[in-house]
C-alpha cells in the first residue's frame, strides 16, 4: 500500500445496545468508505466498578469500563476515525471509556457524533476532553433515530460524513 492509498483510510468506531447507534455508523460508513469497528463488551466480572445505568423504563448493569471483545486497531493506519457512541446517564457510554484507556490517540483527526433522548449531559465536554491533543474535525448530535424519520436521520449522517471529509482535506 502506497502512501495516499494509507491516507484515504478511515475508520468509523461505534458502540449500539439498541442499533440506532449502528444504523448511523453504518451510514457513515458507507457514505466515506470507511471501516467498522463495533466495540462489544464482554459479559464478565472483573472486579471494576459495576454500574446500573437507568433509562426511563429501562435498566442496564455494565462495569463503568467493561472488558471488550478482542479488537486490533492501529489508529495510526486511520488519516480520519469517526467515534459513535448513545448517550448513558447524560454522557458517552461505557465502552468507550474502555477504548480510550486502550487505544492512543493522538494528533488524529476525529469526528464524534452520538445518539440520545433529549438529555446530552456533559457528553460533549467530556469526550473533548478525552480527546486533547486531537484535532476534532466535526461532531454531530442525532435525535432518537429509531423513533424519528429514519430515513431523513440517514441521509443527514451520511451528508455530515462527507461533509467532515470534505472540509478536513480542505484544511489539514
Ligand atoms: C442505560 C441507558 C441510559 C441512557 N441514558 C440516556 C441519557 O442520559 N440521556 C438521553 O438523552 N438518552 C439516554 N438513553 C437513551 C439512548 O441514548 C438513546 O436511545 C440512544 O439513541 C440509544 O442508542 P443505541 O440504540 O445505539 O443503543 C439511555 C439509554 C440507555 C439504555
């Protein structure tokens, strides 16, 4: 592989419990060309802090960073990572407190997007702040996809996607 071949790689990462997450990082994904990475937590007990996430009726048990399945990413190999994540109790989701205590970035450009009900917390500041010393290209807030027009919610990620492409090799 040549290296404009390298800088054309991205990679879109993303965590769904109940696929509205997944439905828009597969949209993204196809819309750039990217690869998928989902992060799954394994289902274990590994002595980490063990949490119940509540969400109107709902009610999830997770480690606050869960043990996931086996995953081997270099993002070195990525010029542009797009990072997923629903909204859990007003921040991103626990997986990705786990993907970020694993995989070093740094000096990458990232666009980060995330799926909730109405109350996005801290999970802006919070990723930005779990990602100092990159350089975010874009983030995007989509509505409850699965309850809303889907179609159009698609549609709107893909056009964002290409959109933080289009303007990063603008820029950068
Ligand atoms: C355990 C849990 C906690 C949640 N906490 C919030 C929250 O704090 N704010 C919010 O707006 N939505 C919250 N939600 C709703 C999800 O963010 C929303 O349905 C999201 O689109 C689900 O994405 P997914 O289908 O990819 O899992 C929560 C959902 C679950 C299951």
């Amino acid at each position: 592989m040549d290296n404009t071949e390298r800088s054309r790689k991205i990679l879109v990462v993303f965590f769904s419990y109940e696929d509205s997450t997944r439905t828009i990082a597969e949209s993204i994904a196809e819309a750039v060309d990217a690869e998928l990475l989902e992060l799954v937590p394994r289902d274990s007990d590994n002595g980490a802090k063990i949490m119940n996430y509540v969400w109107e009726n709902q009610s999830v048990t997770m480690d606050s960073e869960p043990e996931l399945e086996d995953f081997d990413v270099d993002p070195d190999d990525y010029d542009l990572i797009f990072l997923g994540t629903p909204i859990w109790a007003m921040t991103f989701a626990p997986p990705f407190k786990t993907f970020f205590s694993r995989v070093q970035l740094e000096g990458k450009n990232i666009a980060f997007f995330y799926t909730h009900e109405g109350l996005r917390g801290v999970a802006v500041e919070n990723l930005r702040k779990e990602l100092i010393g990159n350089n975010i290209v874009g983030h995007a807030d989509f509505y409850d996809p699965l309850n809303s027009d889907l179609e159009k919610i698609v549609l709107s990620a893909a056009s964002w996607a290409r959109e933080v492409l289009y303007l990063m090799r603008a820029v950068v």
